[in-house]
C-alpha cells in the first residue's frame, strides 16, 4: 500500500498536555511528521500537522479522533499534498502600527497585500500597548512596490505600515543612526541655549522653516548659531540639565544593545550637549557641530564642517564601514529634511514625527510618541523587551488601563 500523506488540523480550548497527549497516541501508529505548526490566542488553539501515515492510515485517523473526542477538540483530517511544493519567494514582512488599530485599516492592508499578487502567511503581534502592532509575513511580493502600494492605505487609515526584505535580511546585527534634536530627545537644544540671549523666537522660526526644507541648512545654523554671540560657556551645562527624552528613547537604546547592535546618534546640533546624552545611554558614536568658544563665550560660529544632511549621510557611511555593515544592515530615524539623505543612504529609513516632506520620502513612519515603537518595525515584541529588563531588573512601565 502507498503510503498517505494526512493533512491534521486539530482546534479548540487549549490547555497543558494537549500536543504531548497527540503525539503520544499516535507514536505507535508509526507516523512521519512532515510538518508541524502551533498557535494559541486568547486560550484557543490551533495545532496543524502533515503526516506520512505509511500503511497504518486507517488507524492513525481512528487515533486521532479518539483522541479529540477525549479532549473534546475538534479535528479535521484530509488527504495531503506531501511537502514538496515549492516554496514562494518574495518574502516581506510587513508591520502595521496603530493606536488604536482599527478593523478598517487592518482590511484595507490585508486587501492592498491580495491585490498585489502576495499571500499572507503568517500574522502575529508584537505589541499591545502603548499601541498595537502587528507583523504579516508575506510571500510573493516585489518589496519596494508593495512598500508603495501599501503607503497610500497608511495616509488614508492613519497607521504607520513598514515593509521590509523578509528571510535572513530581518536577522543578524545592524547599525542604528539617530537624529538627536526632536528624535532621540523632545527639545531643540539649539533654542534653549538661544533662550538665554533673549532670543528664542527668532531662532525657532528658523529653525522650523529649515526643518520643513525651506532654507538651506548649513546657512540656517550659521544664522541661528550668531544669536549666541556672547554667551557664557557655562549655559551649555544648564542645557542639559533641563533636556527631556523622548518616551522610549533610553528602551529603544538599551535593547538595541543587548541585540548587539551597533548605535549612533548624528546631530546638526552641537557636540558639547551630544556626547553627554550618548554617554549616558551608552551609545557607540556621537557626530555633531562644535562650537567656537573664546575666553569662556560662546563666539557666534562653529568650528569645521557643518554637519548638514551630506554630512549626516556621510557619517552613517562611515558608522557602517567602521561595523563591517553593509548599508542594506542599517537603519536611519530622523524628523526634520537635514535627515532626508541619512535615510535615503539607509536601508531602512524612518521617519519619526516628521516634518510632510520627510514623510513623504521616507520608507517608512512612526507618528505615536515612543521611540521605543521602532523596535516593532525590527520584529521585535513587547514581551522580548520586558522579559530582557525583568531579567537585568530594570524597571518598566506598567501597562495602561484598557476600558472594555
């Protein structure tokens, strides 16, 4: 008798033993597992197995169902193709964040991915709060125009949707550049100096139009960077005492680390603020403007090359080289258009809070106020990150009440 390959599908409420209790029953019966797959959400479980039956078929389906009846679960068995089928290739991970995720968006994601041609062959979820995220697996698919395709639905649903090679290229170590001002840190450090000449207003309005790709960068500073002509060297530590964190900066940082990854921070700002914040959160490479300083003042200029979006693109290039990277292994986050060369060069460039021109050209965006949010977009969950601080004992935030 030929041999029978089964296809077993077993579902119900799960509990401990159930897989175990299976494969014992049927250990007899001289089965082959083919393949075997197990998902449990919220108490329900879904076990899958394709077995070669040899000449005992019959009996292994009488197993198998005296089985389910024991444990009350429900099984199906139907005559398998084998494991031959040729796998697809296309693979893409495709992460979609929302806070809330509605049912609405999650359909038109879905919808966009069957039109392209693509199949979704797996889907779970990486975090529930601070908001929910999820991951499809996708086979079939030409990445950089899904990537297109799935932006519009992203613009019109209000999620933040990356796309990315799936495979190999989603593992092993990378480098991870960020922007400091408004990225890595909530304030613009360039304003609150400004703020001790009296001239707060007039730089932010610059500093804004030169984020929104107005003026030309390296001008721009030159202008704001004048205003400080004359103050003590003194004002940079009051600076950065009053400096803020974004919320999930020092998690974003601290798991990127233990992951093995290679950190930098890139910065149009100054030098004497950056190296302060990256040696704090232990980052790898800190590149910044320096300030002129005469007799204890601050001149009005800065020393060297402006770090300009040349300069920060120049600088990941650099980063990469120095970690035996490939740019295909990093990633870049900015917010502001001095950014957009930094996460053209990378391969995988995020906007964060961005500015519309940087949105627009960006692969991808993050627009909830974590930082942390952008380990989802890695494929990294929210129980790896709590587990990895539980196991160091570093504290985290407890989860937000969820009304029913």
């Amino acid at each position: 008798m030929t041999a029978q390959t089964l296809l077993v599908t077993i579902s119900g409420e799960d509990r401990p033993g159930v897989t175990s209790t299976f494969f014992d029953a049927i250990a007899d019966v001289g089965a082959e597992v083919l393949d075997l797959e197990q998902v449990v959400v919220r108490g329900h479980l879904t076990l899958a197995m394709l077995l070669v039956s040899g000449e005992a078929e019959s009996r292994l389906r009488e197993v198998l169902l005296a089985v389910g009846a024991e444990l009350d679960l429900k099984v199906k068995i139907k005559k398998g193709t084998g494991d031959t089928r040729r796998k697809r290739s296309g693979r893409a991970a495709v992460v979609v964040l929302g806070a809330p995720l509605r049912a609405s968006g999650v359909a038109a994601v879905t919808a966009r991915i069957a039109s392209h041609g693509a199949n979704i062959d797996r889907i779970r979820r990486l975090s529930r709060y601070p908001v929910t995220t999820v991951e499809l697996d996708v086979s079939g698919a030409d990445v950089d125009r899904l990537r297109r395709e799935l932006a519009l639905e992203s613009s019109v649903h209000g999620l933040d949707i990356a796309v990315a090679a799936g495979g190999l290229a989603r593992r092993g170590r990378r480098l991870v550049v960020m922007d400091v001002d408004s990225t890595l840190i909530q304030d613009e450090v360039i304003e609150l100096l400004a703020e001790h000449a009296g001239r707060q207003a007039e730089v932010a309005a610059v500093t804004e139009a030169a984020m929104r790709g107005e003026l030309d960068f390296a001008a721009s500073l030159r202008q704001r960077v004048a205003a400080l002509e004359g103050l003590p060297v003194s004002v940079l530590d009051e600076v950065r005492a009053r400096i803020q964190f974004t919320p999930g900066a020092r998690t974003l940082v601290r798991t990127l680390k233990r992951l093995g990854f290679t950190v930098a921070v890139v910065s149009g700002g100054f030098i004497e603020i950056v190296e302060d914040i990256a040696r704090e959160l232990d980052i790898d490479h800190a590149h910044a403007n320096r300030l002129e300083v005469r007799d204890g003042l601050l001149t009005g200029r800065v020393v060297g090359d402006i770090v300009d979006r040349a300069g920060k693109a120049q600088a990941l290039r650099r980063f990469a080289a120095e970690a035996g990277l490939p740019l295909s292994r990093t990633v870049a986050i900015g917010d502001g258009a001095n950014d957009l060369d930094m996460l053209e060069a990378a391969g995988l460039g995020v906007a964060f809070n961005a500015k519309p021109v940087v949105r627009e050209q960006a692969d991808t965006a993050v627009n909830v106020p974590y930082l942390d949010a952008v380990l989802y977009l890695l494929g990294i969950t929210r129980e790896e990150i709590e587990e990895a601080d539980e196991a160091d004992g570093t504290p985290t935030p407890a989860p937000p009440v969820v009304h029913p």
